[in-house]
C-alpha cells in the first residue's frame, strides 16, 4: 500500500508528493503479521469457513469460530497488532513506533494507492474500471461492518471478484485493517475524502503508482547516515 500526497504538476512538485509518503513496508510487514495473528485467533474469519491459508511457505490453519466474524472483536485484534501505543523515538508516529512523514498540508490532500484501490474495487464500492475515485475512510468501516456479518457463502456471492481470488473469507479483516490504518494509524479523519487509484498524473501522462514507490523510500532510510528529509527536497 502507498499513501502519499497529491501533488504532479511537474517534478520539484513530484519530489514534494514523496514528502507525504506514509512508508509502505512498514504497513506490508504489518499486514503480513496481523493476517498471521488473526488466522490464529478467528474472530476475522467469516462464519462457515474451514480451511488454510499459505504464507511464507508455510500453511496455517484458518477456520471460523461457531459465532462468526465480530467487527468489534476484529477490529481490537487489529488495534493491536498495529502496536498504535507504542513507544514514538520521532516528535510524531503512526504505529509500532514508525515516523508519520511529517504530515503538513501535503496530508490534506491524499492520493492512496496499491491495496486502498484494489480492494475498495473488488468489494463494489467503486467502479473498478476506473483509474482513480474518491473514497473517504469511514466507507471501508461501512463496507467492514456489512461484510463482518456475512457467512462465508454469502461473502461469496456478495464479493465475486475476492471468491475468484479465494479470499472472500479474509474481506471483514482486510476492510476493518484498511479503515484502522488510515484512522488510528495514519491520523486521518474519518470523513476526509482522498484519490484512491492504481495511477497517477505526471506530464500529461498516467504512470503507475504502487509499492515500489514506499520500497525505495524504506531502503533508503535504512542507511547508515539517513536523515529524514535530506532525500526529500
């Protein structure tokens, strides 16, 4: 997942847009352990559900408990593996103790790629033909509460494009994790409309803009003598 702010006009304005970058492999890993933490403990899972899930090379197993899916429950599992208390080494974090990018009026502003998209796509709360829409957090909580209720037969006709993809099962998890990193992570409002889509605009042309984008940021501040704006001038 990328999120960072809008702004390409050309490419000082370009440069400036990475500014706002809301560091993409940090929120990976974590979306990588909170499906691990989940798949162990259920409450995400839809109701009727009984089945494994692969990651790593690794397969666990993944069944739903008797009640089903709980928003309330999943969405505490989440709040917790985002690690949102956390001690911050920065004047400001997001979660686990992350640096929040500086925020400024660049956040006011917001262009949310990756997972923000494809998922907001795929579960019908957009037109998925097009390149881009705007999308507030506090839809993703909607969409979650909604899917949270459902069985996984019903998930399954009600989410086509995720039963093609054999993750119908996981959409209560993917929706309340989405809606909790931009809110409770990110600090965004819940009512703040943002661009989600899978491009962006950049001398009169569409470009992609997906992870690769929040991967190089990562490795750069990896370096020994990184300073945190010295790379986004």
């Amino acid at each position: 997942m990328v999120l960072l702010g809008q702004n390409t006009k050309n490419m000082m304005n370009f440069m400036t847009l990475i500014t706002f970058l809301l560091f993409i492999m940090p929120s990976i890993s974590y979306s990588q352990n909170l499906g691990n933490n989940i798949l162990l403990t259920n409450p995400c899972i839809l109701a009727g559900f009984d089945g494994t899930y692969r990651y790593a090379g690794e397969e666990f197993k993944a069944n739903a408990l008797a009640s089903g899916a709980s928003f309330k429950k999943c969405k505490k599992i989440v709040h917790q593996t985002l690690k949102l208390n956390y001690p911050c080494p920065y004047q400001n974090c997001t979660f686990g103790g992350i640096w929040n990018g500086g925020g400024g009026s660049g956040q006011r502003k917001l262009f949310a790629a990756s997972f923000f998209f494809y998922l907001a796509a795929e579960v019908g709360m957009v037109d998925p033909n097009k390149p881009n829409f705007k999308i507030r957090p506090v839809d993703f909580e909607s969409e979650a509460k909604k899917a949270c209720a459902l069985n996984f037969e019903d998930a399954k006709s009600s989410y086509p494009f995720l039963a093609k993809k054999n993750i119908a099962s996981y959409v209560c998890m993917d929706l309340i994790y989405q809606y909790v990193l931009l809110v409770d992570g990110f600090g965004l409002d819940p009512l703040q409309e943002i661009t989600a889509g899978k491009q962006i605009e950049y001398q009169d042309s569409l470009v992609e803009a997906a992870w690769p984008l929040g991967h190089a940021v990562e490795v750069i501040s990896s370096l020994p003598k990184f300073e945190k704006l010295m790379y986004f001038i």
